[in-house]
C-alpha cells in the first residue's frame, strides 16, 4: 500500500517545508527527486522539482515524468505545494497550469486552493491575499513591498481566483470564512467544481480538515505548507535515525536576492563571504579557487548581488549556480551544506544528485536541516538546510553554523 498522502513541491526551499511540518504533524515523510527508488512504509511520499521556475510546457514534461511515480502509491490526497505568496505567472512557474494538469492526470472528486498559512503571515479573506512583509506589516500582496516587484514572478493581482484563473485554472467556487461554520454544505459544494477557500487563523485550517474529511474522495489540494498544517495532527513526532554527516566543509550559498536573504547574509559574521559576480560565473577557474580556500575551520557562504542583472535568464542563471556549486563539492567535500531561495536551490540539490531529504530538525519559519541520501558514500549524510528567499531569522546562518558544529 502507497502513501496516504503525496505532495509535489514547486522548489525545493518549499517542499523542505512542507516534508518538516508533515514530519513534526507525526507522519512518516520522505523528500526525493524523479530518479529515486520506490519507498516503502511511507505515509507522506514527497517529490521535489523546479516547476516554480519553468515555463508551462517544461513543467507539464515534468509532471508526465513524474507521474508513474505518483500513480504508483495511489494517493487519496495529492497535494500541490506552491509558495504561500502564490507567486506566479502565465509563462513561468505557471501554478494554473500545472493544477490543470494534474486534474487531467490525478482525476480528483475534490480540487481545492487553501489560500493561507498564518503560521507564515500569509492570510486569504474574501479571496484576496495579504502577506507578512520585511517591516512587519500586513500588506496586499499586489502591493507588498517585496512581491510585488518580484523580479522572476511579480505579483500584480491579489485576488487568487483572477489571478489562477490567468493561469488556467478556474473559475473557482470562493469558499469565505462564514460559510466554514457549516461543512456539511461546504463538503457538498466541493463536488460541484475547483474552489479556493479563504484562512486567516489556525482554527480555519482546522474547519477546512472538517470539511476535507466530510468530502472525502480523491483530493488535489493546491498550495503551501498550511496544506500540511491540516493533515499533520497526529500525537507523536516522527523520527528518523540519520547516517553520521561526512567529512569536509561547511558552505552555504544563497542564491535569494531578497531583502530579509540579504541581510541574514550581512549577519554571518563567522563565515568568510563571497559575493559572485557575472565575470566570476563566467571564470572557469573560479570553483577551483573556491575550493581551495574552502575548509573546515571556517564556514563559507557565497552570494549573488542584490544589484547585479548578471545578463542571463532566472533559469540560465540558476543552473549555472548548480553547475558552479557542483564543481565546488567535486574538488573540496562537503559535510554541510545551506541553501536560500527555492529556484536555484532547487537546481543546486538535484545537480549535486541527491536521491532523497530526510528531516532532521527545525530551524525556525520555513527553515530546516534535512539528511541528503546519495549512493556516493562521500556525501551520503551530508546536512542540507534550506530556506526559501523570505525566510527564516536575522542569524539563520550563524544557527545553522552553530548546529553543525555541536
């Protein structure tokens, strides 16, 4: 028998997230790429990709690649994690699209897009959605001061149905916290077609798993780790016992260019940092000298420039990141390794050919550590922290730095 649940993570940042709260919530999870092995004993199976990243056509391949996999544990809930800003458009990282077409694959008796995640700042009211920003305050998401202005995915609709709708997917039934109150007849409207339904607090996420429950059937569920947050309630913790981590270094590359990203990098006191430039990109001999100044008595986190345009494409630059991260590892072993923003993170883990995460501990909103498993022995264990671009706290870095040294 398959896992219950199977979620398909748009990055890898993201379905970190998702794989911890599922794993904390009790279930037994596991996070792998396309080419893992069949798992056994699994009550969450976790797929991790780029789709955030790729146009419609690119994503849709994936998730035909993909699919065996899935169909294979036969899940009852399929869960589509997206980012909880919703960030997306029409010809990239496309969320619309890639739903509609796990409709056509998966044939759900219920679709639904759950709107929120308070434990993150994200709310859904009335379908609109507002978001936590850098200074602390509640902001719509089309005027968010770092959303908004995006610079792969700027969000310029809040309302979530115009804006999947856009997308392709859609119309969609809007389900407003009131009507909550009753989920026999919510659980009913769910069978009429694709809804979104508003979250503002906890006690929403639990209504919703009422309504779900009463619903029942096959579930695509369309969004963050609040998905998790409805199914992940059972009374213990989930364990897992990890392989001791490999010998070698510490780096941590952070591929965000955001603001909250950039100032946990100016507060790594402890590391010796290194801003890469487009010309250093383009140096083949720049991974050797890397190398050769990476070792373990002190950490290293290389960054890219807020400012730099670095004259490539969002995909091109991510995977020339992997290709130079790859290179990196291949000539100075790793026992840890950090990674912030989902695009080129996602990129980074999957070059460097992990087959699958393992949570190991939390490190504060939308952070984790993960054991990597990989068949060459030399990084087989190696500590993973990842951590989307808006996440996590000013001294993240030093934690992580702190926990692996212990």
């Amino acid at each position: 028998m398959g896992a219950g649940i199977v979620f398909l993570g748009d990055d890898f940042t993201g379905a970190s997230d998702s794989l911890a709260t599922y794993a904390r919530g009790g279930f037994t999870a596991r996070l792998v790429t396309g080419g893992a092995a069949p798992q056994q004993g699994l009550d969450v199976l976790g797929i991790a990709t780029d789709l955030r990243s790729l146009p419609p056509e690119r994503a849709r391949e994936v998730v035909d690649r993909l699919w065996p996999m899935i169909a294979r544990e036969a899940p009852r809930v399929l869960h589509f994690k997206t980012c909880s800003t919703f960030d997306s458009t029409p010809h990239v990282g496309s969320i619309g699209a890639v739903a509609r077409h796990l409709v056509e694959r998966f044939k759900p008796d219920v679709t639904a897009v759950i709107g929120g995640q308070p434990s993150l700042g994200r709310y859904c009211a009335f379908g609109t959605l507002f978001a936590k920003g850098p200074d602390g305050a509640v902001h719509r998401i089309d005027r968010h001061p770092v959303m908004s202005c995006h610079p792969v995915t700027p969000m310029k609709e809040a309302d979530l149905g115009r804006h999947l709708l856009a997308q392709g997917l859609g119309p969609l039934t809007r389900i407003t916290l009131p009507e909550l109150n009753d989920p026999h007849e919510v659980a009913a409207r769910l069978g009429d077609g694709p809804a979104l339904i508003d979250v503002m607090c906890p006690e929403d996420l639990g209504k919703i798993g009422e309504v779900l429950r009463q619903a029942g059937g096959r579930q695509l569920l369309i969004g963050a780790s609040s998905v998790a947050e409805i199914y992940g309630t059972k009374q213990r913790e989930a364990t897992f016992s990890a392989p001791p981590a490999p010998s070698g270094a510490l780096l941590v590359f952070a591929g965000s260019r955001s603001a909250v990203t950039a100032a946990q990098v100016k507060a790594a006191r402890s590391y010796r940092r290194v801003q890469l430039t487009a010309e250093m990109l383009d140096d083949p001999a720049v991974p050797g000298k890397l190398a050769d100044s990476l070792n373990a008595s002190q950490p290293m986190l290389i960054h890219l420039d807020p400012e730099a345009s670095y004259d490539r494409s969002p995909d091109a630059l991510a995977d020339a990141c992997a290709e130079l991260l790859d290179r990196v590892a291949a000539q100075q072993p790793l026992r840890a390794l950090g990674l912030a923003g989902g695009d080129t993170s996602s990129r980074i883990v999957a070059r460097l050919g992990f087959a699958a995460l393992d949570y190991l501990s939390d490190m504060g909103q939308g952070a984790c550590i993960c054991s990597g498993s990989h068949a060459d022995g030399t990084r087989n264990g190696m500590r993973v922290m990842l951590k989307g671009g808006q996440m996590g706290a000013l001294d993240l870095f030093e934690d992580f730095a702190a926990s692996i040294s212990r």
